[in-house]
C-alpha cells in the first residue's frame, strides 16, 4: 500500500481511503495518522465517517463542498 508521504496537506480522496484503509487494517494506529499527517482527531474522524456513508463519493463530495465555500468568499 502506498501511503501519502507525510506531511502532506492537499488531500485527494484517494489519498484519504488510502490512509483509512491503513488505519481499519493496523497498518497504522490513529495516533500514528494524526502524527504523520498533522491531523485532528476530529478531522480523521470525519473522513472515516465520510467514507462510510458514502465511499470514496462522501469523500469527493465534501472536497466540493469545500472548494465552492472558498470561491463564493473570494
């Protein structure tokens, strides 16, 4: 499994299942993830939550959501 080098900050969805994937299979613990990617646990937490309701789908629809808050406030 590739995993996002750490430190990244721009997210693709892909990278967020990977890093889910790795958590839900002990590849790595939260604490690692939250470590390696400087994550909240809050923020982690809503990308697992994400991807349950609605698959790597939740995940790109709320990188949308987000992309289109910032345009409307430019």
């Amino acid at each position: 499994m590739d995993l996002p080098p750490p430190g990244t900050m721009r997210w693709t969805a892909w990278q967020k299942v990977l890093v889910i994937r790795a958590v839900r299979n002990g590849t790595l613990t939260p604490a690692e993830v939250r470590t390696r990617y400087m994550l909240s646990e809050e923020e982690l937490a809503s990308w697992q939550n994400d991807f349950d309701r609605g698959g790597i789908a939740g995940l790109q629809q709320k990188s949308l959501r987000r992309r289109r808050r910032r345009q409307d406030h430019e």
